[in-house]
C-alpha cells in the first residue's frame, strides 16, 4: 500500500516530503541547503551569518546547485534585513523564515510578491502574534530543540498550537527519522524541521573536530540550557566555554559580548551606529542587561569558533536533545529517503493493526 506525504506544507513550498532543514548559522549554507532540495526536503539558507556582500552570491550558488525551490533566513534586527528582502524577491526565493517578526509592513512586501513567510516559535502566544501579523505557516519548536528555544516540550506546545491556527504549522524539537514524522502528523503537524539532524550529515560545513564532539555525546541530560551566552535560554552541548562562562562573573561575559561585537561588525560591515541599533532593538524586547544584549546581538560570532575554526572547546555548540540520539553522518539523500521508508513503514504497520480481524 502506497501512502502520500503530501500536506499543505509541501504544496506551499513546492517541496516533495514534508521535511524542513533549519537555517542552523555559519552551517546552512549553500551546498546543504542544495543537497537537502535535491533530496526532497526544504532547504534554508542561514542569511543572519551571511556577510550582506555575499548574500546575492549564496542565493545564486544555492540555485547553481539545485532546481528546487528553498528559502533564507534572516533576523530583524540585522542591519541588512531590507537588503535581504530586495534579494528574496528579486531572485523569487520561495519562502522566508524568521525568529522575531519582522513587522507587518516587510511581512507584506514579502507576501504581495509571493514569498510564504513562515516564522519559528516557541510559545502559543508567540504563534497566535505571528499569524496575526500575517505568517502562512508557523514552525513550532519545542523546549528540546537547539539554540534558543522555551520550555514547553514539543508533543505539548505542537497540540496547543494546531488547536489554535488555522494555517499549517510544522513541529521542530526532538526529530530525525520516520518515526518522529508520523508522530508529528498524527499530533497535528503537516511536517517536520530539522537542524540538528542536518548539521549531523555528510553534507554539512562543520569541521570533523566539531562533529566529533557531537557524535560523541550520548546521554540528552549533557545537552543542556543555559542562559550564560546571553541571558536568553539555549540549548547547547556542555563544553570548556560554556562551563567556564556559568562559573565566572559579568566582567568576563562582558569582555566576551565586547569582543563578538567587535568581531561581528567586521565581519557583517555594520556601522556603530547599526550595531548598537540592532542591540538596542533586542533589549527593548527581552530587558536584558548591556552584556547579554550585546552577545544576543553577536552570538553568532561565539558559534563561528566551533562551526567554522574547528576549535568546539572554545565556541557554542548548540544542539537539540536528539543529538544524542544519532550515530551517523548519512548524506542528505541517504537521510531523506530512509525518514520516508520509515515513514511509510510506520503508517502500514498502523493500517494493519487497525485492520477489522
């Protein structure tokens, strides 16, 4: 027996399983974003990690490599986020995804010209606010998902979230294979996102030292959350940095948060002026202190040591529970093909059991 996978989320985005890969910073980029369209999946590209020079470039290497439809992440409060929604309609990038609303006016330019937005959160009230400012679909992480996420654990939050929208909402936090897929259809979900599952694969940037560190984690209980990056809760593999940070005081946070800004403005090209805007935008929203508004501004800079240097002992490693859960780094096709086997598996083995004897 033959069963579809078909939902209103691969209608929307044009993909042909319902499986998203996240927009992990400084990992997805152009060639695992590719792989993963390729594959049958979405793809999106990491645009807050992108220097706004090579943006255009990433876009067009990403459609240099594949023929599939993908999307492209962004921040707000990046200076560049009105230069990344010129580029997302003028290249007719299918889909962008966000974190923090970027305001009904970008929203609406991104719709009038056809782009699904489709924001990540992590509360119903967040869901509730993305969708009135005029999201197509919702992703929903639940509190064992990596990098930033709440505390609600996704087969509660995915449940409250589906009762209350009426636009697809797709379930991130806790999956990696066939199973976790059912699962989240059966729950309500019309798919499935997945970051760290990618990061762990044959295709993705991260250097083998760092990868090692996360296939050698086997217990959930050491991917743990902390708020000693930036005063927000994230979920990260324990490591030198992150036991060194929860032990030490604010001075050290501090000169840490100085130097990731520092790093980040040259890297990104922003002004001053435009750095202390985006930081100033992030503490309005959150009350957080000067340090932890300024690493919530330029954590990326913290991850680029373990994701780009290859120096895992001395960068953030975030990473969802499910982590600890995979042995292997399967390429995309590979991957995406066994989640559908297991998938379609799953649901005849459902079939027969509710079959009249």
């Amino acid at each position: 027996m033959a069963f579809s996978l078909d939902t209103r989320l691969t209608l929307l985005l044009g993909c042909r399983y319902p499986i998203v890969q996240t927009a992990m910073g400084w990992v997805a980029e152009p060639r695992l974003v590719a792989a993963s369209s390729n594959a049958g999946a979405f793809g999106f590209l990491a645009g807050a990690t992108i220097e706004p020079g090579r943006m255009e470039a990433a876009i067009l290497e990403t459609r240099a490599l594949t023929d599939r439809p993908f999307g492209v992440n962004f921040h707000m409060y990046q200076s560049n986020a009105d230069a990344i929604v010129d580029l997302v309609i003028r290249h007719g990038v299918r889909a962008v995804s966000y974190s923090r609303s970027p305001g009904k006016a970008m929203i609406g330019r991104l719709k009038d010209a056809g782009v699904v937005c489709m924001p990540t959160v992590g509360a119903l009230k967040h869901a509730l606010k993305a969708v009135e400012m005029g999201a197509d679909v919702v992703t929903v992480q639940g509190g064992e998902g990596g990098g930033h996420t709440g505390s609600v654990p996704t087969s509660i939050l995915l449940g409250q979230v589906v009762d209350a929208l009426d636009v697809p909402v797709v379930a991130a936090g806790g999956f990696k294979d066939g199973r976790g897929l059912v699962s989240a259809l059966a729950l309500g979900a019309e798919g499935i996102a997945m970051g760290t599952r990618f990061l762990m694969s044959a295709e993705s940037p991260v250097p083998a030292a760092t990868l090692e560190r996360y296939l050698k984690v086997r217990d959930p209980a050491a991917i743990i959350v902390s708020r000693a990056i930036d005063g927000l809760p994230q979920r990260m593999i324990r490591n030198e940095l992150l036991d060194g940070l929860e032990r030490s005081g604010g001075l050290r946070r501090l000169l840490l948060a100085l130097r990731s800004a520092l790093a980040y403005r040259r890297h990104s090209g922003a002004s001053l002026v435009q750095l202390l805007g985006s930081a100033f935008r992030l503490r309005g929203d959150d009350g957080l202190s000067a340090a932890q508004t300024l690493m919530a501004a330029n954590a990326p800079m913290v991850i680029q040591k373990a994701m780009v240097d290859g120096q895992p002992a001395e960068g953030v490693l975030p990473a969802g529970q499910i982590a600890a859960a995979i042995d292997g780094l399967p390429a995309c096709a590979e991957l995406i093909e066994s989640i559908v086997q297991q998938a379609e598996q799953c649901l005849a083995a459902l079939c027969r059991q509710t079959e009249p004897s």
